[in-house]
C-alpha cells in the first residue's frame, strides 16, 4: 500500500515521458530478476518436494512386502499437498520479501513440481529397470488374481 502511494505521487509530481521510461526499466528489471530466482529456488525446493515424493514411492513397494507400512504410505502421500504449500509459503517469505503475485506463485509451484517429478521419474527408472525384477508387476498381478478368486 505504502509502494502504490509513492508510486501515484511521484506519478503525479513527473508526468513527462522519460520518467515513465525509467520507471518502466526499473519494473521490468525487477520482474527478470524474480523469473531468474523463481527458477534457481523451483530447482532447489523441487528437489526437496521431488524426495519427499520418493520417500512415499518406497513407502509404497515397502507396503507391498509389509501390509502395515499402507497407512504411513496413505498419509506421506496426503501430505504432499500441505507440503508443496508449505515450501511455496517459504519462498514467497524469504525469497519474495512476503509478497509474491499469482501468476508467479503459480509458475513457482508448476515449475517446482515439474523439477521434483524429474527426479522422482529418474528414481524409479532406476528402481524398475535395475532393482525390482519384476516383483511389482508379480505383486499386481497375485492381487488382481486374488480379486478374482473373491468375485467368483
């Protein structure tokens, strides 16, 4: 509010072109210089977000070999949302000095989701093609076969 009152005096007091170019450069610098932030911390908290979600994904294989481990799969997978808010609301306090618009809160959080589903997909690349030898799809498979027997 403070911001806008200078703002509209000193638009009032200088009304000729060069003043209104300035002012412009200054605003477009401003706005460069927090697309290049937004994408540095969307890297950095996606990173966070990205191993929060691995975290859930092992959460899950280990629930296929021990049924109890479900529950703590069902809430680390609740929890992502509050999560995400969680690590948006950080950068929009530090990073943003408490203010953030919400185009660009919404560009942060799509790119922080973008950079953390690269790493969770990298993860279980790595698990399916070399560790788990088709115990997940063998796991699936007993399930559906299980429903089946149930029905009939």
């Amino acid at each position: 509010m403070f911001f806008r009152k200078k703002v509209n005096l000193l638009l009032k007091h200088y009304s000729n072109k060069a003043f209104y170019l300035i002012f412009a450069a200054i605003i477009m610098t401003k706005m460069r210089k927090d697309r290049s932030n937004l994408q540095t911390y969307a890297m950095i908290y996606g990173a966070r977000l990205g191993l929060f979600c691995t975290l859930s994904f092992l959460l899950y294989i280990l629930g296929l070999h021990y049924p109890s481990i479900w529950l703590v799969f069902y809430i680390a997978t609740a929890y992502i949302p509050f999560y995400t808010f969680k690590l948006a609301k950080k950068y929009r306090n530090l990073e943003c000095e408490g203010v953030i618009g919400f185009g660009h809160a919404c560009a942060f959080t799509i790119s922080m989701f973008l950079f953390a589903s690269l790493l969770v997909a990298a993860i279980q690349y790595i698990y399916f093609r070399f560790i788990d030898n088709g115990f997940f799809f063998t796991a699936w498979q007993d399930a559906i076969t299980q429903l089946m027997a149930k029905r009939t």
